[in-house]
C-alpha cells in the first residue's frame, strides 16, 4: 500500500471517505467514486482498505475527504 493512503488502523466510523464501489470495473473510465461516512472498517485488502458506508455501500477507500470548515 502506497505510504500516502490511510490503513484501516487509522479508520473509524463516521470519517468521510472516497471509496470504489466493491463491484465496480476498476479500469472502467464510467467509474465514478462515492463520497460517505464510514459505517463498519472491514480490514486491509492488498490494495486498500475495505469498508462499509452509513449509506449501505461496500467498497475499498482511495481517500480521506477533508472536513468544511
């Protein structure tokens, strides 16, 4: 894992979170990212973490969103 992304050790609910939808084609261009608050930090796959959103939706986080001010 790239030093720059998040672990799931540094995970918790609530964070906000760019994920890539569990089933989605990764070298799909159509793929579109979603932004939510981490329900359930599932663990570390090879590639990135593993999670569930409040919204229901599993995927693995490609970023942290930064909270508004």
């Amino acid at each position: 894992m790239s030093a720059d992304r998040s672990t799931a050790d540094e995970l918790r609910q609530g964070i906000t979170v760019e994920i890539r939808q569990e089933n989605a084609d990764p070298r799909s261009e159509d793929t579109e990212p979603l932004i939510g608050e981490i329900a359930t930090v599932y663990g570390d796959d090879p590639e990135e973490p593993h999670v569930r959103l409040k919204s229901g939706v599993v995927g693995h986080v490609q970023s942290v969103v930064a909270d508004e001010p």
